[in-house]
C-alpha cells in the first residue's frame, strides 16, 4: 500500500514539474500585496492601461495602474480612483488584449 502511495506521489510531482516547465514566463501571476489606500492625482495621469486584480487569484483586491515605467497597487475602494476608472474604462479594455 505504501509503494503505491509513494508510486503515485511521485508521478504527481513529475506532472506539475512538467507543467510548470511547459508554462510561458508570461503566465506566472503576479500579485500585489498590498494597496495604497490614499492616492495622489498625479498618478492617474498618463497612465498607459489598468486592471483588476481580483482575491480568488490572489489575496487581496487592487487596482493595477500601469503608466510608462511603473505600475501602482491602488485600493479599489477608493472613490478618486472609482470615478477615474468609470472615466476611463476603455484603458482597461486595450490592458486585456
């Protein structure tokens, strides 16, 4: 009973260690871990495109706002960042393409 226990462990860890080498670099998540809950107006300038990061991927909700070279974890609750993303929803369209 051990031995097959053992057997299929092992053949488990051969499956996930060849998916993982499988997968694209670009498919790994990315998470943020925490959110800046007061944000600075000049953030939400030139911003290139925005997304959602949502808890069931990853531990907590946010708002990724990326401009030219950085990206910001904002917290969504905020009502400056709510109004801008209703302003702007089509920069978050052009992010999921």
């Amino acid at each position: 009973m051990e031995l097959k226990v053992a057997a299929l462990l092992l053949i488990s860890v051969t499956a996930l260690l060849h998916m993982a080498a499988a997968m694209h670099p670009t498919q790994i998540v990315s998470c943020c871990t925490e959110v800046a809950k007061k944000i600075h107006p000049r953030i939400l300038t030139n911003v290139k495109s925005f997304e959602k990061q949502h808890d069931h991927v990853c531990a907590i909700k946010a708002v990724l706002v990326h401009k030219s070279r950085r990206t910001f974890c904002l917290d969504p609750n905020n009502t400056r960042l709510q109004r801008w993303m209703e302003k702007n929803h089509n920069k978050e369209i052009n992010a999921r393409k």
